[in-house]
C-alpha cells in the first residue's frame, strides 16, 4: 500500500495464499477491502474470504500513531473463516460499512437460517453482519451508504440489476428495491455518490435498446434514477 510519500504497509508474499480480482479503497483512504485465501491460481482464492484492513484514528501530537488493523468480516458465529467463498467488497465512503457476495451457508449473517445462495452480506462495523439480498451477486454500495447495487436473480424480470435503499442502524430496515436494468452487468456495477445514477457494461439486448448502432459488443451503459416530475422512476 503506498501513500504520497511511499510505502505505508509492506506487502507481504505467501505461496499458500491470493487475493481476489477485487480490492475497494474507502473515500478517505484509510480502509481497504479485499478477498483472500488458499489457491493456486491468481486472483482465484479457494475458498476467498473477505477482509477489511484499517488505519485507526491518529491521536494528537507527540502521541505514536496506532498500528493498522486487520479483520475478517466473513466470519462465522465462531469467529473463522466461512468455509465457501466471499468475494467481491464494496467500501462505503467512510469505510464502516461493507458490502460483498458470499456463497458460504455458515457465516454468522445467515443467523443460521437457510439462504439462497450467492448472497450478498453487509457488514456494519462495530453493529455486526446481516444479508441484505439473497439470489444476490457482486454488489456496490454509493459514497453515502445508502444504497447497494447488485445483480439478482429474484426480481422480475430475472437477471437484472437492483438498487437497495434502506435505512441503517437498529431496526435494520430495506425501504425499496428498484430495478436498474432488465439485464445482468457483465461486470460489477458502479454507483454515483448518492445513489442517482450506476453505470454498468452488457452486450446489446433488446431489452435495453434497439438502436442498430449498439448491434455489436460490449457497451457501457447508465441508469438514470432521478425521480422524474410525475414521481417514477426512468
């Protein structure tokens, strides 16, 4: 990890573990999001399991700065590592909520009901996990903590993208679901600070357009959320 002025955290190389193709950056630099556990094969951990690495508050003058952390948010009721894997984290912009898919049916957040599998956890920091969507793939929450975009496949139409809103904090509580596109991303989405526009790569389809010049390839494309002046959403 690098900062202006160099190396912050020396990288440390192990052959029994690699990380994930996904690693998130919180707004102001402190906290870093990433997957990581046994395997071979690069940004192939298997079974990955998410992680949150942190730059604790700095204290006041001559104090000696605090030590980085590092900790496990896929965990189960016990504490360890779940047993299948946990991928692709999302930051929010003050890095205390994290948002990533899992398919382990052990960690903690399932409070050991049975979940549709992939699903996607949110971890409050220092509040504990919960699921947030289950049928649920590769999530991205906005600068503002609010809302989550993910790929499900419970909406109708299946296979589309989604945007959560909910309300943090206890009572947890989802306040709606939209659908983004009819279509999966063929990628993770992205998601504006506040929630109003994600942007996401497809192939063609005519569910999104059929504009002959989009006939061919991949295309990036973004979703207005914006509230329209009659109150639904474009």
């Amino acid at each position: 990890l690098f900062d202006g002025t160099g190396v912050v955290a020396p990288a440390t190389v192990s052959d029994d573990v690699t990380t994930g193709p996904r690693v998130d950056v919180s707004a102001d630099g402190s906290t870093v999001a990433f997957s990581a556990g046994p395997g071979g094969t690069p940004y192939a951990p298997a079974p990955g399991n998410v992680y949150v690495w942190s730059i604790p508050p700095a204290a006041a003058p001559p104090a000696v700065a605090p030590d980085p952390t590092l900790e496990l948010v896929s965990m189960t009721a016990l504490g360890l590592p779940g047993a299948q894997s946990s991928l692709h984290p999302s930051l929010s912009g003050d890095g205390a909520i994290v948002v990533f898919e899992s398919s382990s049916p052990d960690l903690a957040a399932t409070g050991g009901a049975a979940v549709v599998a992939p699903f996607v956890v949110m971890l409050e920091r220092g509040l504990g996990t919960r699921v947030l969507a289950e049928s649920a793939r590769r999530p991205v929450i906005s600068t503002d903590s609010r809302h989550v975009v993910h790929t499900t496949t419970n909406a109708t139409p299946t296979n589309s993208l989604v945007r959560t809103t909910w309300v943090s904090g206890q009572p947890f509580e989802v306040t709606s679901e939209r659908i983004v596109a009819p279509v999966p991303g063929s990628d993770a989405p992205d998601v504006s600070q506040f929630g109003r526009w994600v942007v996401f790569a497809n192939p063609t389809d005519p569910a999104l357009t059929d504009d002959a010049r989009f006939a061919d390839g991949d295309h990036v494309w973004a979703a207005d959320l914006r509230p329209s002046t009659d109150g639904s959403i474009p």
